[in-house]
C-alpha cells in the first residue's frame, strides 16, 4: 500500500528553523548579558581596589605632610636657637671690644701721631688727633688697613694745619680726623690667627734657608 504524506512539511521545517534561530538568538543574548555583567563586576572591583589606594595614599600623604610640618618647624625652632646663640656670642664679644680698640691703637699709632679724641658708633670709630706731618697720618692709616687685625677700612675725614696755641709747641702740626671700622669677633679672630701663622712662617724662613 502507498502512504501518502499530506501534512506542510516545508512550513514545519520553516517553523523548526524559526524556533531554532531564536534559541540561538536568545542564547547569544544570555551569553552577551553574562558578559557584560562580568565585565561590569570586574570594572567594579577595579574601581573599588583603585579606590583603596586612592584612600591609602591620600592617608599616607597626610601624615607626610604632618611630619613635613613637624621639620618645618623643628627647623625654625633650630634657627632661632642659633640666632640667638648668635646674638648672646656677639654681646659677649662686644664687651671686650674697647679693649681690643684701645689696645690696637697703641699698636698702631706710629710716632709723631697724637690721638686726642675718639667716638664710637656701633662698629664705626671717628678717631681725631694731631700729627707731626701727612706721612705720619698716612702710614696710621696703611697701619689699620693691612697690620690691624681688628680694624679696617680706615677714611681719611680731614686734614689741616692746626692752629697754635699759647704755650703750645710752635712746630708746624696738622690736626686730622679720620673713621675705622672694627671688624666682628669673629672675623677679628680668624684674621688675628692668619697674622700670627704669617708671622711664624716668616720667622721659620731664615732657618729653613
């Protein structure tokens, strides 16, 4: 006997490739929404772990910035210790200052040079005097540029005849005045040593020769 088929087999094998297509679809959809919700969770953690030590590093910072501050003034604290060291080393050498004043002009001073007035001003002496001639003057102030080890810069103010008077010596004088600086301490003590190495150095000379 002949069996004859009389049900649409095409539209059956269109609707099976039909459904087949949308489960594919649907699965590709599934497969895409995993993804990306695997790839959002990463994307996530990412971020979370960046922020981590974004919030760690914003602490560390802190505290460096705390203890930056901290040397800042630590340092500051130091400086005002030395300057105050400073200042109490300077009262302390000041008040030994006339003394090394007094005493280096009578170093200085060559014969035929009269001082008869001084006035001090801080670390500026104005010296006023009289003097046999201009050479004597002139060698007092090479005497305080180049030999003092506590003065400098000596300034010729003036110089001029001096008036006689009575019973006074009637050789012919200049009166003069003239300014010296007094050089700190400090830099008087580095340039006191500096002369008497000179001095040594130059005693050793003869014998070595």
């Amino acid at each position: 006997m002949i069996l004859i088929n009389l049900l649409p087999h095409r539209e059956a094998r269109r609707l099976e490739r039909k459904r087949s297509f949308f489960a594919a679809l649907g699965l590709a959809a599934l497969i895409g929404v995993g993804i990306v919700l695997i790839w959002f969770a990463v994307l996530q953690a990412l971020t979370q772990a960046q922020s981590s030590r974004n919030d760690y590093l914003s602490a560390e910072i802190k505290k460096l910035d705390a203890k930056i501050k901290d040397i800042a003034d630590l340092k500051a604290e130091i400086e005002a210790l030395k300057a105050r060291q400073t200042a109490v080393e300077n009262l302390q050498g000041d008040r030994n200052v006339p003394v090394y004043l007094l005493n280096e002009l009578v170093k200085q001073t060559p014969e035929g040079v009269y001082i008869t007035s001084l006035r001090q001003t801080g670390n500026l002496v104005v010296l006023a005097g009289v003097a046999q001639s201009n050479e004597r003057v002139s060698e007092m102030l090479r005497n305080t540029a180049n030999e003092s080890p506590w003065l400098e810069k000596p300034e010729l103010i003036e110089i001029k005849a001096a008036k006689a008077a009575p019973g006074r010596d009637q050789r012919k004088l200049l009166d003069f005045s003239l300014r010296v600086s007094i050089k700190r301490p400090a830099a008087a003590a580095e340039a006191a040593s500096a002369a008497a190495g000179k001095g040594k150095a130059a005693k050793r000379a003869p014998a070595g020769s």
